[in-house]
C-alpha cells in the first residue's frame, strides 16, 4: 500500500473515532485533506481532560456535612444529635457518590467539546469549509 492511502485510512479512522468535524470535500485535494486531518486530530489529542476528586474525597466531604447537619437538625428539633447525624452521614454517602458521578460526566462532556473545537478550528485554520 502507498503510505499516502495508509496515512489516509489512518486519518479516516481517527476523524471518527474522537471528534466529528464534517468538511466540504468538493474540489479538495483529498491526499492533502487527509493528511490535514490527520494532523489535527493529533492537536485535538493534546486538549487534557479535567481531574475529578476521588470518589473517597467526595464521600468522606459529604458524609461529614450531612453528619453536622443531621446531628444540628436533630438537637435543634429536640430529638438525639447521634441519631440525627448516622441520618446525616446516611444521606451524605449518597450524596458524595451522586456528586462525583455528576462532575466526572461533566468534565468528560467538557472535554469532548474542547476536542471537538480544536478539531473544527484546525480545519478552519487550513482552508477547509467546516459544516458543523
């Protein structure tokens, strides 16, 4: 195979597989987009996905917040403050998993448009018409 045809199908499968940018291609040097392509999807990969927290520091930063608000809650209405903050700690669990699920779909949706725009900014850098 000519290592043109090979750098395109290369190009091709990347384009695809981590940004969807759609190019005009009418009256495009297909070899030359190919390789432009290619060359941009290489710049879109330098774009660094946000950190999250670990799992464990978001549990245990929830659960110590709901345990202070349930023991609060619990003296303020009369009842037993250790019964209230095992509710708080209880709720603040669920509280830290729900979080860390939430922000890492965050980052990861963040993350994928910033792929996505080097990717159509590249292409626009090179002349090319993008569609999308």
């Amino acid at each position: 195979m000519k290592p043109a045809l090979i750098l395109g199908a290369i190009a091709l499968f990347s384009a695809t597989t981590y940004a969807n940018v759609i190019v005009d291609t009418k009256d495009v040097d297909q070899t030359q987009y190919h390789a432009d392509l290619y060359e941009c999807q290489q710049l879109s990969q330098q774009s660094e996905m946000k950190q999250t927290d670990s799992l464990g520091h978001d549990v245990v930063g929830s659960t110590a917040k709901g345990a202070a608000l349930g023991a609060a809650g619990s003296a303020i209405a009369g009842g037993s403050g250790s019964k209230g903050a095992k509710v708080g700690a209880g709720i603040g669990v669920i509280g830290g998993v729900l979080k860390h699920g939430s922000e890492k779909r965050e980052h990861a949706a963040e993350h994928d448009y910033e792929v996505q725009a080097v990717m159509r900014n590249c292409m626009i850098g090179r002349g090319y018409r993008v569609l999308n």
